[in-house]
C-alpha cells in the first residue's frame, strides 16, 4: 500500500522516525496499527477533534432557522424513504458512472 502524504506531514516523519532511530515504514505501520486496534472513538471525541482541526464549524443563522422544533432523525429517516425517486447516494453513483 502507498500513502501519499503532504511535505510537511512526509517531514515531520522524518525527524520524528530519526529520534526513535526506527524506520519511517516501519514506524508507520505501527501508528497505524495502533489505530486500528483502539476502540471506536466516542462521538464527543470525534467532534471534539474535528472542531481541533477547524472542520467543524456551528450551524450558520440560515440553518438554524430552517431547524423544525420536535422533528426527530427517525421522522426525517421515515419521509425520506416514502418519497419516489432514487438516493442522494443512487443519484451521486449514477453520474459519476460506473467505476
């Protein structure tokens, strides 16, 4: 398998696999390793992360007063699946074409 990686991050691997006196795949494989064995992060800890590294951001005005008081994820899931036609995921895989 290849990854690629950003000079930075390609970097900051480099010195950091320097210090440990290890190689920088051999190091890799243990970090990702070592991610895979965890436990499935809890959702607070996945926000909390991505809120870290600015990929999370509050609702905006415009959406918040489009929320509708009292509407559950469940009665959103049940009106989607009632409705004709095909899935955001159906339409998306459709025109991009098969692979």
């Amino acid at each position: 398998m290849t990854i690629d990686v950003p000079p930075q991050i390609y970097q900051k691997l480099a010195e950091k696999t320097l210090k440990l006196g290890k190689d920088s795949q051999v190091w890799g494989c243990e970090l990702l390793e070592s991610a895979l064995s965890r436990e499935t992060a809890s959702p607070e800890a996945v926000r909390e992360a991505l809120q870290a590294r600015g990929r999370l951001r509050s609702l905006g005005e415009e959406l918040r007063r489009r929320i509708i008081p009292g509407v559950s994820l469940e009665t959103v899931r049940q009106s989607l699946k009632q409705t004709a036609g095909a899935s955001l995921s159906e339409i998306v895989v459709a025109q991009r074409g098969k692979p």
